[in-house]
C-alpha cells in the first residue's frame, strides 16, 4: 500500500532484524557479561538533557589524551556512522567481511558502496585497498580494528598505509580496542590504538563506543578526530542526541575505572581459555581474536550443519551468532561468533558443543 511512497534504495533494503529466542545464556551480540551497579540519581526530568555532553566528553578527553573539542558524542557509534555519512557521504571502501552497519547506512543513504575482501588471513588486501582507492577515490573508508565479525586485528602497518594514501577519511572504528593486546610495546597503554596518531593524520578519524565493556543499555559512542572535522559532523548532529539518564549513568560508571578494568582483564582471560577449548574440538577452526569473541567455523569434514549446531545450542539455552555465509566460498560460511561471557556461561557452552559434536561422530 506504501509502494509508491517508500524510497527505491529504501524497499530494495533487507531490514535489519536481531534474532533473540528466549536463551538464558546469550553470547550472541558481543556484550559484556558485567554489568555495573547504580546508585540512586536525580535527573531533572523536565528538562532536556546536555546538548553538549560536556562533562562526559571531559573525562573521556582527559582519558585519552585529547581536548573536549575533539570528540563528538553519538546515541551508540552506530549514529556516528550515520552522521558520517550524511556529513561527508560516499564512495565508501569497506573491506569485508566486517560490521554490517557500514553498509545498512550507507545503502539507506543511497551512497555507494565499494567492497573489498580481506586476504586469507582475514587481514587487510592492501594491494587490493589502495587500486580501489586509486579507482574510486572514496570520501570515507570504514576499518573495525579489532574487526567484527571477524576478531583480529589488521595489521597496524597496513592501516596505516591506507590512511597515507587515502584522499577521503579514514575511519579506525575502534569498537573492541580494549580488548585488544597485539603490539603493546607499553603495557599501560593496553592495546595499540590509533588514537596516538590522530595528531599525525588528519584524515583520521577514530570511533570509539562503551557498549562492548559492559554498558550497551546506555547507547554511547564517540568520534575523536580533527577539531574542525568534528565542527563540521557536529552540524548534523540532533541536539539532545544523548539522554541526561546516559549522560549521568556514565559519568558515574566512569569513575570506578578499576571494576570495568576487571572485567576486561576477565573476559580477555576467558577468551585464552575458550579458543584453546574451541581448538581442541573435533572438526572446528577457531580463529585467533582481539576482541571480546571469537569466530570459529565448522571444518568441510564435519558431519553437523550449521543450521542444526546452531538450532541444538539453542536447544540446550546457549545463543550464539550463526553468520551468513551468502553464497558460495564466501569466507563466513558454516561460521559462527560466539562472545565470551561469564566463566559459568563459557563453560556451558563448551560442555554443550563437545556434546553435540561428540554425538554427531559417534
Ligand atoms: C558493536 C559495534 C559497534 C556499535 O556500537 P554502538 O556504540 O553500540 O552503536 C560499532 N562498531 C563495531 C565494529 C561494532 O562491532
């Protein structure tokens, strides 16, 4: 009945549905397992929250060693993206596999997309990046570094030769950075983020979130970039884009940074102990990750589909992420993400899939 009102891009779109059976342990969306306890707040309910988040934005500068200017606050960095790509628009290079929400946003904008596969180790094509910049020369290149769904993290050379030779912005989106322990040359740096060279590249542009490390019910990313990059994004920014309760929630939450250190020390533990489990498994590949998850996939030779495995966890309470492979030899194919979670829950879960494997080889 709507047909000749919606938008031709908008009715050619798939939408973006998240699946949720009813499992009591869910390590399927990549959130913390650890929550954080809040105190009784008062909020003048009447009023709009801060437009400018600036006490929020304060700390998190002081914390990663930038000024207030140079953040921009977002309702989830998956509103970032969307600012971005009103803001500035497309071409836009992706590399893939990777986060969904590049390219839903991009596609409901009508900007074009260019996709650029990872090479075999799920790393960075540069070869391939840099002839399809020399041919498309985008206005944004989005890089997930740890990378979703995948898990490492692209080669830090390689990004940043991609930054060198790009003429648009490139985006270090910076999701699971915490996560993350790969070329820690200063451990009190905790993962290699791009942050540190914002002040070299100004077409750099960083993206940060605290939905991964335990507080997703707020809805709160950041862009850190260039001061007069994040003026410009800031134009088509709604004004009371981030609510006071978020604002006040995180302020609060933020200043116990030993309990979310914890808990990221924990869930990185746990990952060391869950890929060793997942590798010791029957006609199972688990690939190395930096994130708080790990993708693994079911070996050619093995007698269980997806479909099913997934279906028998399901069964048993435990959700985790079946990625769609789409098509012959794509590289997700018969793989899943499984997030760490909780000792108890990890344990649940390997218990439950030696099972079923076990059973399927019998
Ligand atoms: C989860 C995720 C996000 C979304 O973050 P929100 O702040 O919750 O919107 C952004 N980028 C990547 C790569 C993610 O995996």
């Amino acid at each position: 009945m709507f047909d000749d009102l919606i938008k031709p891009n908008i009715k050619a779109m798939k939408a973006y549905t998240i699946e949720a059976p009813p499992c009591s342990i869910r390590l399927d969306a990549n959130e913390s397992p650890y929550g954080f306890p809040l105190g009784r707040f008062s909020i003048p309910t009447n009023r709009y929250p801060d437009p400018e988040a600036l006490s929020l934005r304060k700390i998190l500068a002081a914390k990663w060693g930038v000024k207030p200017e140079c953040i921009l606050h977002g309702n989830g960095s998956d509103e970032l993206i969307y600012y971005l790509l009103i803001a500035v628009g497309g071409p836009v290079l992706i590399p893939t596999p990777t986060f969904a929400m590049y390219r839903i946003i991009a596609d409901s904008l009508s900007e074009r997309t260019h996709m650029v596969p990872l090479d075999g180790q799920f790393d960075l094509d540069t070869k391939a990046m840099l002839a399809a910049i020399k041919e498309h020369n985008p206005k944004l290149i989005f890089l997930s570094r740890p990378n979703n769904p995948t898990g490492n993290s692209f080669t830090r050379e390689r990004a940043i030769e991609i930054i060198e030779h790009a003429g648009g912005l490139v985006v270090l989106d910076e999701a699971y950075q915490q996560f993350a322990t790969q070329g820690v040359s200063n451990p009190r740096r905790k993962g290699d983020s791009f942050i540190e060279l914002l002040p070299r590249y100004r077409n750099l542009l960083v993206m940060r979130t605290l939905s991964k490390i335990g507080l997703a019910a707020l809805r709160l990313g950041f862009a850190i970039g260039d001061k007069s990059l994040i003026e410009a994004i800031n134009k088509v920014r709604l004004p009371y884009n981030v609510s006071s309760l978020s604002q006040t929630a995180a302020i609060e939450i933020l200043r116990d940074e030993a309990s979310i250190d914890r808990s990221i020390q924990s869930i990185v533990t746990e990952r060391g102990r869950l890929f060793a489990e997942l590798s010791r498994l029957n006609g199972i590949e688990a690939y190395h990750s930096e994130a708080n998850f790990i993708l693994f996939k079911l070996k050619a030779d093995n007698r269980l589909t997806a479909d099913d495995l997934h279906k028998r966890l399901i069964a048993n309470d435990i959700l985790i992420k079946k990625l769609s492979g789409g098509g012959q030899n794509n590289p997700l194919d018969n793989c899943f993400r499984v997030t760490v979670g909780m000792p108890t829950e990890n344990t649940a879960f390997i218990t439950s899939i030696r099972k079923i494997i076990e059973e399927t080889h019998k």
